[in-house]
C-alpha cells in the first residue's frame, strides 16, 4: 500500500541488542517506512503500513465509516477461498531455512531475549473437520530452523495443536508474512472454532482470495503474500520464553512455548519483510482492536441491541476499552449491551455507552458525554470478580473488576437535550469554502 509521505531508504540492524528500527517507535502514528538496507540480509523490510483505521480502510478499499459494516458482512458470510496453481509467494525456495539469516526480524525490547516475527498470519487445518484456520502469534527466533510460538491455551491454534498431539501427531502450520489487509484484520477476529478465516477475508476482499498449496506441507496459503514458512508446531518441545512485551505496553512472564520447526521457506523475489511494532503502538493496537469492535458490534446485533457502531481504540490498548454508540433505545438497554460483550470478550474490561450523536471512535466526544450526561450514583457499573485475559495488566487470580459507564441522555435528566450548534446551512457553506481552498 501506498501512501503519500511515506519514508523509504532507512537502515536498521536488527539483531544487535534492542536495537530495533527506531523510525518505527518516532513514526508510530505516522507514515510508512521501508528499510532498503538492512545489516546482514538481502530482504527489505517494511512498517507503519496500517497504523490508522483510515489507512486499514484504504487498504480495503473503503471510506473509514464503512470498514465496521463491511467486516460485520464478511463474518456473516465469508468466500470460499479459490486455490491456484502457483504464486507470487513461490517465486523462491529455501530448504530447512536459517530464520535468522534469511529474515530481517527485530530485537525489539531490552528485557526480551531475541528476535521476533510479529506480522506473521499463521495457518492451520482441523484435520477432522478439514475447516481452516488463520490466526496470528509472534514466533521468537531460536536459531536455526527452529521458533517458539507464543500462544494462549485458549487460542484456536492451540486447540489445533493439542488434538494433533492427541493423535500423536505434530500441527501442520504455514506462517505468512506480507499479507494483504484483509488478511491481517480476518486473522484478528474472534470467530467460532471451524469458521475459517481465510474466507472472511476473501468476503472483506470482495472476491474469493487466491491461494496456492504449500510445498512441504498440506496447507492453502494466500498466493499473493510476500514470505511463507512451512513447517510443524510440536508440543512435546518447549522454549522459556521469558519476558516479552504486550499490548498495553508492559512486559509479561508467560512462561514457555511450543517449538516449530520449518522444513521449507518459499517467498517472492523481491519479498518485503513486513514488521508490525509489537508493544503500545497504533499498529498492533488498532489491527485488534479495528477487529474486535466489529465482532462486538455483530455480537450486540445478534443479541436485539440496537447499537450502530462500536469502538476499541489505541487507548484502550486496542483490546481493554469499548464503547457503544446506540441509536433511540430502552432502558436497560446500555446494561444489557455491557453484558452481552463482557460475555463475548474476556479482554474487554471498561466499557462506555454513548448516544448516536457520539463517535466512539473520538476519545474527547465520549469524554464530553461522560462529562455532560452521565450520573456515577445511577449511571456507574462495577463487576467484581469477572473473569479476564492472562494478558490483562493488574489482573489477580485472572479475575478483575470490570466497570460500565452509561453516557447517554435521559428525558428525565432535563427536557432539552438541544446542542448549541450554528446553523446546519452556515456550516455546510464553511465545509465547501475549506474543501475549495484545500
């Protein structure tokens, strides 16, 4: 993806200490960068491509104010993906691939311990029901042909993983690197195990996404994506991960890993090695939390709520706080939407419910309505004691409390709930002026 302003030409090392692209960390909320020149490997690297939910949009081919509804379609009804003989992502081989040498992965953090894959989508098959799966986990690099793949025990991957051992047998997995965004935000959904994501994508797209088979194993993966490792995830091997950074931006101890080994290493010719900055940065939050607002908004939809979008934005981590905008509603209604998404997502800790004259995607808008319409003695919700993510902060015992905030207006509250705006005609000759000028 293109976009004007983005940086090309940088240079980075990316395995000496925590010498990470530092263009990446001052330009997290800016432009793309591409690094042309990186220490000890052929392959470019590149960053910052999705850091806004305009610029996951425009990869979509989309206005922002659409990306919610055409991701909520592509959940509902995906597209089957369409297998092709051969791919761009073939273009080259490399048998029992050194993943250090041949990718440009960064050492991120200080207090981590090696270097990272953060932009992989990996695939999988349920053997038994043959539905496929794509998911993302970062996979340290542990030299050789060899990475830990960080996943929760809960993750579908890690369902995968554990009925092949039940079998006997190791996962089957594919990493794909470079893929498009319709890729990148289908791999982030929650759906039901067996709904496979390769086919929202294909929905999100618009047209059945293109895939070739792998060459070593019997996976599909996306034709057109730049870098492809094929290999198998093994439980009986485990890796101490030690400390690794989060996306709240605090390190977590989470203990071991299973190891994969990869067999082969196919990609383009030109291949760029796509990072997305792990960490507090809009990137990795906005991917997710772009993701899990439109899941929550089916969710509410499926439950009578009449919501008309939800929001997960960067200060919430892309993962910790919604809100709920709604249109004309009941009482009870807020409530009944806070507990339909803490039922869905365990991660999602704060909830706040506005009016549809709030965007819930402006953090100073759902501000100005927690401020001027919400009443903490009425309006203030805390659950104790609810169950939460291993990845959440502060959590004890996985339970935190979580808290509900309902902003929206209430007759009662007064009778005139009018905004002093200028005059819609004024405004409207001041938007075409600016346009004109701009």
């Amino acid at each position: 993806m293109s976009t004007q302003g983005d940086q090309s030409g940088s240079k980075y090392c990316p395995h000496a200490g925590n010498q990470k692209p530092a263009w990446l960390d001052q330009l997290a909320t800016g432009p793309a960068v591409q690094f042309d020149a990186v220490k000890g490997h052929a392959l470019r690297a590149v960053g910052n491509l999705l850091n806004s939910r305009e610029r996951i949009a425009a990869g979509l081919g989309l206005p922002t104010g659409a990306l919610q509804q055409r991701t909520i379609n592509a959940i509902a009804q995906g597209l089957q993906p369409r297998r092709v003989a051969t791919g761009p992502c073939q273009e080259i081989g490399v048998d029992a691939p050194d993943l250090v040498r041949e990718l440009p992965a960064p050492h991120f953090f200080p207090q981590e311990t090696g270097a990272y894959i953060t932009a992989g989508v990996i695939v999988a098959l349920d053997r038994v029901t043959g539905r496929g799966n794509a998911s993302y986990a970062r996979l340290k690099l542990l030299g050789g042909d060899r990475a830990m793949v960080g996943i929760a025990p809960n993750h579908h991957l890690a369902v995968l993983a554990r009925a092949a051992h039940a079998r006997g047998d190791k996962l089957e997995i594919a990493v794909t690197i470079g893929n498009h965004p319709a890729v990148l935000i289908a791999a982030t959904l929650y759906l039901r195990l067996g709904d496979d994501e390769l086919e929202t994508a294909g929905a999100l797209l618009g047209e059945a996404l293109e895939t070739v088979r792998c060459q070593t194993v019997s996976l599909d993966v996306p034709a057109h994506c730049e870098i492809v490792l094929e290999g198998t995830l093994d439980l009986d091997e485990q890796h101490e991960e030690q400390l690794v950074s989060e996306y709240h931006g605090i390190y977590e101890p989470y203990g071991s890993g299973p190891v994969a080994r990869f067999t082969r290493l196919t990609r383009r010719s030109d291949a760029l090695f796509q990072v997305i900055q792990p960490g507090y940065y809009p990137e990795h939050t906005l991917i997710g939390g772009v993701a899990i607002a439109a899941g929550l908004a089916q969710t509410l939809r499926a439950a009578a709520v009449p919501v008309r979008e939800v929001a997960v934005g960067h200060g919430g981590c892309g993962r910790l706080d919604a809100v709920v905008s709604l249109g004309a509603h009941r009482p009870g209604e807020p409530r009944k939407a806070m507990f339909a998404i803490w039922g869905h997502v365990n991660l999602i800790k704060n909830i706040t419910v506005v009016d549809e004259d709030v965007d819930p995607w402006d953090a100073a808008q759902v501000a100005w309505a927690v401020a001027k319409r919400m009443r903490a003695d009425r309006d203030l919700l805390i659950v104790p004691g609810a169950r939460t993510d291993r990845s959440e902060p502060i959590k004890q015992d996985g339970v935190i409390a979580k808290m509900g905030m309902d902003a929206t207006r209430r007759q009662a509250d007064r009778p005139d709930w009018t905004r002093a705006l200028p005059p819609p005609e004024v405004m409207q000759r001041v938007a075409a002026r600016r346009e004109a000028l701009e």
